[in-house]
C-alpha cells in the first residue's frame, strides 16, 4: 500500500524528529495519513486495517511504555507492504490467537478470509501472552517445505505450545479453502539467536522490529539500550507510512528527550558501576565458602537504596560494604563466628558447605523464637506454601498448607539430563516450573478420604522478594558395581539464565535478572558425601561480569564466560 506524501514538501527525514515538522505542514490529501492539527494531535488512518491511532496510541511508544495492539497491528502492515511485490509478506491482527485460543477455529478464521494466507512468502503472526508480546513468523507457505518459527527475545522456549496450535489451524484451513489435505512437510522450531530483552516493557518493540528485519532480511544489528531511538524511529515510520528499509544505526539524531535519557541512564549505570569490588582473604584455606556467602549479601546491599540493620552480622555486613576494600581483602571469619551457634557451631572451623552457612543465618534464636539475623536473612527470604489436591478423579478436595520462610530453592537436574549440555532456555524452565507446575505426591494424600491416592502439589510464593537464591542441586546418587549407593557430584555444563520470572499469590509475573553465580569445584567422598574443594564466584557490576576467587579478581569477557557449573545462583528484580 503506497503512501502519498504531501504536496510541495520533500520527504521528511525519519531519522529526525517526527513532531519537527508538524506545525509547518499543510493537512494532508491522503486517507492514508491525516494529522488532525484543529485538535492538535497527530492522527494515522490506514485503510487496509482500519485503525486509526490518535496521540494516545503513539504515547505507547514513549520510553518504558507498552505497545498497544493497534500501534503492532499498523506497524507490521507497514512493514509486510515494504518488500515490494517480488516478495510476498501479510501479517494477521492482534486478534487472532486470541481468537483461535478462546473461540476456536470458526472465529480466528474470520481474521485470514481477506487474502490466501497459503500464497504468502513469510506470514507475521503477532501474539499476546500475559504481559508479554511474541512474534510466530511462517514462511513459504505455498512451498513444499514451511517453517513456523517462534521469536521469543525474552523467554525463548516457554510459549512453544503456540506452534502446534497454529500448524493445526493452517492445516485445517488448507483443507477447508482447498479441498484437499496439506501435504507440505512442517518444520517447527524455536529462534533463539536474536536479540534479548531483559526488562519487561520493550516487548512490542521487539516484535515489530524482529518482523521488520526477518522480512527485510537483515542481520539483528540491535540491543536493549537501542530501544528509546528505536521506539522514535518508529514514530515517524509510522506517521509516513513507510518503513526504513536499512538496518537502524546508532548515528541518526535523536530527540534531545531522548538523548536526555539516555544521559540519565549513563550517569545512572556509572554510579552503580562505582561500588568497589570486593576481595576476601583465605590464609586458612577454607573460608572460601563463607566469603561467597559475604559477597552475594554485600552485593544485594550496594543495590538498596536505604539499608536497615540491627543485628551484630547486619552491621559487620555493612560494614564491609562501605568500606575500601584491602589489597588482601575482608577477612570473613568474624562473619564465619557469629553465625556459627547451636546446631551449627561446627561452622567455626574446617570447609563448610555453603547452603548451611545461609541456613544458619536463618536460624532461630532459641530466647526469643525469632530469626536471629533477620535483618540479613531478610534479603533473601520469601515465605512458600504448598497448595494440594487430591489425586482421586471423585475427589474435588483441595487445601493450602500454612506458609513457611525459606531462604533459597532448590532445583534438582533431571535423570534424563546426564551427560549433556542443559541451555539457558531448559534451565529457565527448570527453576520457573517449580512455581508453574503441579508435582504428583503418591507418599503424601490429597485429603482423609482417599489418603492411597496421593496429591498433586504447586509452590506459591506469598510475597515475591527483591533476592532470590536458586541451588542448582548438583549431587545425585546412584549403584556402584558392587551395589552399594554411593554419592556422585554431577558435572554437566549448565548455563544459568539471565533472566527469569516467577509468579506469586496473588499472579504477579516478577522478573529477575541475574547477578551471582557460585561455583563449587571438587571431589566428594562416595560413601560418605563428604565433600572437599573450593568456591568461587562469579558477580555483575555495571554491565561487567568478574570472577572471584577468594582474594583474586579477575573481569570476564562477556557473560557467556559465566560458570557453566553452577551451585548457588542470586537474582534480583533491581539493578545491581
């Protein structure tokens, strides 16, 4: 669909500005782009979907904002009209998944009738999840092999059930406009190499610009940091109609509010990025543990804006925190002393594992039967609670178990996983289904009445906190040749996520973004479990990652050097 520009200007530069020009500019002749200046607001009809945006739509593409459906609907219009006619490209509405899932067939057919979906090239499915927008894009259609492709910048494989759900609708509709079954062969698959959004409000902007770069098949030449320049470039496409069909640079000008965030942004990141980097001596040799320990706390407190401590290990801890690091590092062993009481006075001395020393900081006083280092434990700590129903098909009985503090979770890596590399979108998986999926219990019954057929139970976190702590369970057991059950310390390459969301009570999606990473490296003693070995760890400052050992910093390349053996992992919804 062509754009008419209006008459007696050149075109307007969509690098620019796009509200530059707006009051010199006569009222265009076009239905297809109208600027309403009697009521001062930019208005954009487009007559192939029918939408009008008015200034409130465009708002959506101000920063941090998200996009609406009708700004996604127009804009990937826009860009399946950009290929010129040696390619043929449509995109469906907003609409129609929605459609397909709570409808059915009949009314998400409604949404394709006005042109052969099957006499496309590439076909540009936008689709809404909660809070979140993906992109599914099915290209060569009319060909004898099709691939539908999932583009998910966030969270790669969760959404992978959308893909059957729109191969069975292609195929039944193939057969209802031909009469005859589809034969061609179906390949569906998940894109993972593009670019990653780690906040959660840029979705739109990465679906419409993902469709706009597979259609002109570019190469992905943007990042997160790109978006608000990226978010104005699409302002003045779309007030022209017309999409730039060069890979966006970072040397067009942006609007001076843009440039003005942007300078906020940088002088944000470089004040966190000042917080000096902590080193821990470890004459003894096995303090190792508990300066891993002190590290991800100190870290979680350069991250908080106002810090409240009032016990003997809150102060110690921020004390170190806002103090200037020695060239031979904190010494931890006060740290190590005072968490080391009652049932845990064997810390005192000899390598710890270090999921005791964060159980002995949760640990009750038994005075005054509250946590004896709350203010500490309180970083981490969330409360859980397990709600259960009966695994009888006759029974309808449910109940909720009383919510219990815990300062991490645990998450096992499955049998099925020996001896191979687990991805970052399998280990998001992983640590996301502990508060998505239900587990049956066949030990453990539903209700009094059919106590033989066991439950089936789901974690909710009551309150999501600012830290998480996620243990990567690396130990397993199994026979020996001589069938005794002994200990084996699991050594598959796991890559930990950046990012990931858990839900709560109340259905809150809470976005976490990595900031930790705890290795553990060593041998176990197999009849005992004993282990013996060394902890390091791995943290972010800025957009920095630096691996710790002990007293020995050294700054990663990226953050695919992270460990890939992961013990302990932090996350956190701030910033650090």
């Amino acid at each position: 669909m062509e754009t008419q520009l209006i008459q007696g200007r050149n075109p307007v530069d969509i690098t620019s500005n796009p509200t530059d020009h707006i009051e010199q500019q006569p009222k265009p002749a076009s239905h297809n782009v109208n600027v309403d200046y009697i009521r001062n607001e930019t208005l954009v009809y487009n007559e192939e979907t029918n939408i009008q945006l008015v200034q409130s739509d465009f708002s959506t593409l101000d920063s941090n904002n998200w996009l609406n459906d009708s700004i996604i609907n127009v804009y990937l219009t826009f860009v399946a009209n950009s290929t010129g006619p040696l390619k043929k490209v449509k995109s469906v509405s907003t609409h129609f998944h929605s459609s397909l899932v709570c409808h059915g067939y009949d009314r998400a057919v409604k949404f394709t009738r006005r042109h052969d979906i099957f006499n496309t090239d590439l076909l540009l499915i936008p689709i809404h999840k909660p809070g979140h927008w993906i992109l599914v894009a099915c290209e060569n259609l009319r060909g004898d092999t099709v691939h539908i492709r999932l583009y998910d910048p966030k969270y790669g494989e969760r959404f992978q059930s959308v893909l059957s759900e729109l191969e069975k609708f292609l195929t039944k509709n193939f057969e209802a406009t031909y009469g005859r079954p589809w034969e061609a062969s179906r390949f569906v698959m998940v894109e993972s190499d593009i670019p990653k959004q780690y906040n959660d409000h840029d979705c739109g902007v990465y679906v419409c610009q993902i469709a706009k770069y597979i259609t002109l098949e570019l190469a992905f030449n943007f990042v997160e940091s790109d978006m608000d320049p990226i978010r104005e470039l699409m302002k003045s496409e779309l007030l022209w109609g017309k999409i730039k069909t060069t890979p966006f640079t970072r040397l067009h000008q942006c609007p001076l509010s843009t440039k003005a965030s942007h300078e906020k942004k940088r002088r944000l990141s470089t004040k966190k990025s000042e917080f000096a980097k902590r080193t821990f001596s470890n004459k003894s040799g096995d303090l190792c543990w508990i300066n891993c320990i002190t590290q991800l706390i100190t870290r979680s407190l350069d991250a908080k804006d106002e810090v409240n401590v009032y016990t003997e290990l809150g102060r110690e801890c921020l004390k170190i925190q806002q103090s200037s690091c020695p060239k031979i590092g904190f010494d931890c062993r006060k740290i190590r002393n005072l968490i080391a009481s009652g049932p845990f006075v064997h810390l005192t001395s000899g390598q710890q594992d270090i999921l005791e020393g964060f159980d002995a900081i949760n640990t009750v006083d038994e005075d005054t039967n509250a946590c004896k280092w709350e203010d500490i434990a309180n970083i981490f700590k969330y409360h859980s609670r397990i709600v259960c129903k009966c695994a009888s098909k006759d029974c309808t009985i449910s109940r909720e178990e009383g919510a219990l503090p815990k300062m991490y979770m645990t998450v096992p890596i499955p049998s099925d996983l020996f001896f191979c590399q687990i991805s970052s979108d399998k280990m998001r998986t992983l640590i996301e289904d502990n508060f998505r999926s239900q587990k049956f219990q066949p030990e453990r019954s539903g209700c009094d009445l059919h106590q033989s057929s066991g439950s089936f139970e789901l974690e909710v976190i009551e309150r999501a906190p600012d830290y998480l702590l996620i243990i990567i369970n690396r130990i397993t057991t199994k026979l020996a040749d001589n069938g005794e059950l002994i200990y084996v310390l699991r050594d598959e390459q796991c890559i930990v996520p950046q990012i990931i969301s858990i839900p709560d009570a109340q259905k809150n999606e809470n976005i976490y973004h990595l900031y930790g990473v705890v290795e553990y490296a060593g041998c176990i003693d197999y009849k005992t479990g004993q282990t013996e070995g060394h902890y390091t760890v791995d943290l972010k400052y800025g957009s920095s990652w630096y691996h710790v050992s002990d007293n020995v910093l050294k700054k990663l390349r990226n953050a695919a050097a992270i460990s890939k053996k992961p013990y302990v992992c932090a996350f956190t919804r701030n910033y650090c």
